[in-house]
C-alpha cells in the first residue's frame, strides 16, 4: 500500500495485535486520515465493504450520522457523511469511508475533518487518488479525479497557470462521462474558471461559468463567479445581471459554503461608487428575492 500526498505528519505505523496494517496520520489543514489494510479467507469486494460500511452507519447514535451518501472513484467505494455538531457544541466535520479490495485484502480508508468546508474538498480528493495497492501490474487510467487532485494540489497553492492543464484534462473527460460527484464536479468548474480569471484570461472563464450554468442552472456560485468575470471586464450591466441571479439562488448553496460579500470582493470595488450598484448589493445583503 503506497499513499504520497505532501502535508502529513505521521502519528502511527505499525501492526495491530489482529495482525492487520494500521497507519495514522494529520495533515497541516486539521484532516485525519487512518488506514488500515486487512487481509481476508476468501475474496475480498466492493460490495462487501459497503454493507460494512452500512452496517456502520446503522450503528452510529442518531445526530451523528447526516446526509449519507454512496459513491464510487474508480476502484474505490466510498460512503461519505456530515456530522453537525456533537455534545451539542457544532463540529462541521466531513467523514468519508472509503475501500479498495484487491484479491484477499481491503485497505480502508477513514478521513475525517472538524470545522470542514467546502474548499477542503480538494484534499479529500487528493487523497483519494493517491491511496494505490503498489503490486498493480498496470499503471491505472487516468481519470478526472486524478487530474482534478493534481490541479488542485497547484491550485491551493496559488499556481493557477500549473492548476489549468489538469482541470482542462479533468473537464474533458467529465463532459465525455460524468464521473465526479456533484460537489467535486462544482469545484472542478468552479476552480478551473477562477484559474482562468486569475491568469487574466476572462474568456476562458466565461466560457467555462456559461458551461457550468448550462448543466447546473441554480447553483449561485457559478452565477456569482461570472458576475466578477464581467466586473473585471469594467462592464457594469452584466456584473449586476449575474450578480442579482447568484442570491437569487442563494439557498442552493453546497452546505458549508457563503455567499461572498460583493462589498469585500476585490472585483467589485470599482463599482461601490456607482450608486445603481451599491443600493444592488444592499438589497441583496438584506435578503432580496429568492427562487
């Protein structure tokens, strides 16, 4: 079992007195991860790993346990949760289970966060892609998730121009077959567009929200980032067009996430003098009116 991602402080490694593989360590942003590699009488899948990981969730005291949800990367299965608070006091932290079975072993896989939001999401993938079971005799295909956690591994460091290529292989393959979970799949357009604009390309950013809005039409973020693609084009009428649109889907934000202040956005201020604009964001602020 191999995982290379940067940012992790090692807490444990070693063995169980069972005799499985166990590993535990803290990345830099709070994230814990755990795995534990098992071998198994029999052969070991996917689908048995799921009904473990109901089973799991079955068990867990009602309130920790919210919005469960399936999924599948590639070779591995994953179950991801909220749990909102915990002895009453509000924790926000994002659990995800994950598997890869191979012949007669699992390697599972327990990343957990407090005080999560929606930008970590990145890590989680990266991740992800990184855990591989290192006797695979072929190098694994590459696949939007990977290219997502290697352009967001620049991303987050504000390497937007290194961010782009991947995101763009990312995409590609998205728009052949959707692969990535609605959450991924919004920060993947969300990040690529954002790349493109902090690079100074505002056409490839447009085209990229349009594209965005296109499959995903009440989403606000995609709405609001080309509100600031025009702001940054010093075009008053688009900006507050989009602008107006994102809060007017403001409930359909991704939990965790909030709307942006436009009065604090670097990509309005050479509007807040303009009186149209600024009696705009007051409405809006105030709650304005929502679909």
């Amino acid at each position: 079992m191999q995982i290379d991602v940067p940012g992790f402080r090692v807490d444990a490694d070693g063995s169980k007195p069972d005799g499985r593989r166990y590993l535990m360590a803290t990345h830099a942003n709070g994230l814990i991860l755990s795995v534990t590699a098992e071998r198994i009488r029999g052969k070991a899948s996917a689908e048995g790993r799921r009904r473990a990981f109901r089973d799991r969730i079955k068990a867990s005291p009602k309130g920790l346990v919210v919005g469960p949800r399936e999924s599948q990367a590639g070779e591995i299965a994953m179950l991801e949760y909220m749990t909102p608070e915990f002895g009453g006091a509000p924790i926000q932290q994002k659990h995800v289970l994950a598997c890869l079975a191979k012949e007669d072993t699992y390697v599972d896989i327990h990343l957990s966060q407090v005080k999560f939001k929606p930008s970590d999401e990145a890590t989680f993938a990266l991740i992800l892609e990184a855990v591989r079971l290192t006797d695979q005799k072929a190098p694994a295909e590459p696949t939007s998730l990977g290219y997502l956690s290697q352009g967001s591994a620049y991303y987050l460091r504000q390497q937007y121009d290194k961010a782009i290529p991947f995101y763009e292989k990312a995409l590609h393959l998205e728009k052949q077959e959707r692969k990535l979970g609605a959450g991924l799949w919004r920060m993947l357009v969300d990040n690529l567009g954002m790349a493109y604009g902090m690079t100074g390309n505002l056409k490839a950013a447009e085209e990229v929200f349009q594209y965005g809005f296109s499959e995903d039409p009440t989403y606000p973020v995609f709405h609001y980032n080309m509100a600031c693609t025009y702001a940054e084009r010093n075009d008053l009428e688009n900006a507050m067009k989009y602008l107006a649109t994102a809060f007017q889907y403001k409930r359909n934000m991704i939990p965790g996430e909030n709307m942006p202040d436009p009065r604090t956005d670097d990509s309005f201020q050479r509007f807040l003098k303009n009186e149209r604009f600024r009696k705009l964001i007051d409405s809006l602020r105030e709650g304005g009116q929502e679909r």
